[in-house]
C-alpha cells in the first residue's frame, strides 16, 4: 500500500486501504451530482516532479464519474507523468469515464507487468492504457486485456518508446490502431482467459487457462496479488494471480479407513478438501 498525497487539482475519488493480498482498493463512488468539469477523479494521480513508485498488489475499479456527459474521459485508475513507475500484480476493472492507466506528458521508464485489465470503458473509449505526451522507456509484459473496446492500448498526441509483449489479448483482435513506437513482440490474441468467474469479477485462473506458465521471468515480480512465490508449475502465469494446481495450500487429509484387506492388498481410503491425484507409497 502507497500513501500518496492527493493532488490540489487531481485526487482520489475514494481510496481505501484494504488488507487482502497487502495491496490496496481504490474504487468510486456514484455522483450525488452530476459533475461535468475536467478535473480528473482518478484513484491515484502522480506529477511530473514525482517519481520511483510502485503499485504492486492493488485493486482499482468502478472510478470515474457515473453521471454527466457519455464521453467524460479525465478520470483513471492510475494518472501520471511520474519517471520510474513499477506497476505489478494489480487488477484494473470497470472504468467509467477514464482509462485503467493513463501515461501522461514526460512518463518516463515504467514496468507494467502482470496486470490484469477487465471490461472496457463505460464511456465506450477504445483501450485500457492510453498514452499522451512523451511516454519514454515503457514494457508492458504479462499482462492480460480483457475485453477492452476496440483495442488493447491507445493515444493521444503520443510520442511512445514502448515494448508490448508476452501480453494476452481476449475481446478485441488489435494491440493498437497506431502502434507507432511500439516494438510489439509476441503475445496471445483472441484466446479466451478463462478466469474463475470474471462476470463476478474473479479473475483467477482455471486449469488449462493459455495465460497458465506463458509468462516471461521478471525478477521485479517475485509473488501474485495474493502473496503466491512466482512461478507456480514452470513458468510465470499473465495477469495478477498466478494458478497453483489444486490452489496453493496443500490438501486436508480427512476420513481415512482401510477395507477389503486380504493376505496381500488393502483398500486405503480418504477424502481431501480439494481435486486430487492421489498415490500411495
Ligand atoms: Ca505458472
């Protein structure tokens, strides 16, 4: 969890220090009045003075404005013109009139890896990051988009140096109508997550998900949003939760009983708390 001053001109809508997986939930809150300006309501906001910042392990949903104009877009997730920005493992759902991140003029040396970004803007604005200004040095790795409108990322008036790869790209069929500046390498488009259950917003991972062990190592992710060591299995999964078959707790052994004993075999019988493939030795 960050503590960050809230801009005089930008602030949180609401944020709120949560305990699960350590990290933090910022989400808004329906307007009592519509409110029409451009001051953005974003979750957090940093300035071009700020910098060596990282998000790891939070939740960001539902900011923004839910009244006023459709096309409202000044309030974000993540808003910032900061240098030296590390965000990991954190989960961007239902934006309403903003992006999940939006890199600001001078934006400079950003890891984004092992997000996940889930459903596209209200506003109906193409992208789940969008780019302004001068955005230098920005990877984006691991992460997953799902179901954005229209394409993975967009910008505006952007000057990018990027890289874009071992991304997963589930609803749209393109990273970026101008990835000018971009090097986009290899990525997942088109296959489907398969998280747990994302109409209830659980992102995790099912057995056989394509974003299972697909990842790229990086040494500046070494746990999920829960606190799970990555990898899991033999590789890193994309997205904010690493799968671990069978969950990550080992099994409960309960209800043990023998039968059908004979001079030479025995039935051993147990149950556990989860799917399990069982030997004895
Ligand atoms: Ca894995």
């Amino acid at each position: 969890m960050n503590n960050v001053t809230p801009s005089p001109i930008r602030r949180a809508l609401t944020g709120v220090a949560g305990s699960e997986g350590g990290g933090g939930f910022f989400h808004g809150e329906p307007d009592e009045i519509a409110q029409l300006d451009q001051i953005g309501r974003d979750g957090i906001y940093l300035n071009s003075t700020e910098y060596n910042f990282t998000f790891d392990g939070n939740i960001f949903h539902d900011i923004g404005r839910t009244s006023g104009q459709t096309q409202l877009h000044f309030d974000h997730g993540i808003y910032s013109h900061a240098d030296n920005m590390t965000i990991i493992n954190n989960i961007f759902y239902n934006m309403n009139r903003g992006w999940s991140i939006q890199l600001a003029d001078g934006a400079s040396n950003w890891l984004v890896a092992n997000n996940t970004f889930a459903n596209g803007n209200a506003n109906g604005e193409s992208g789940q990051i969008m780019f302004w200004g001068s955005n230098t040095g920005i990877n984006i790795r691991n992460n997953i988009f799902y179901r954005p409108n229209g394409y993975a990322m967009t910008r505006y008036a952007a000057t990018i140096s990027c890289t874009f790869d071992h991304n997963l790209i589930y609803g749209v069929t393109g990273v970026m109508s101008d990835p000018t500046g971009c090097s986009v390498g290899a990525n997942q488009t088109g296959v489907d997550p398969k998280f747990v259950n994302a109409s209830a917003n659980d992102f995790h991972l099912q057995s056989g998900s394509p974003a299972v062990d697909s990842g790229m190592t990086l040494a500046a992710v070494t746990t999920d949003i829960d606190g799970n060591a990555r990898p899991q299995g033999s590789a890193f999964d994309l997205g904010a939760r690493e799968y671990a078959s069978g969950g990550n707790n080992p099994p409960v052994i309960s209800g043990v009983f023998v039968s059908s004993i004979t001079t030479n075999s025995a039935w051993i019988n147990w149950s556990t708390d989860k799917p399990a493939t069982s030997s004895v030795q």
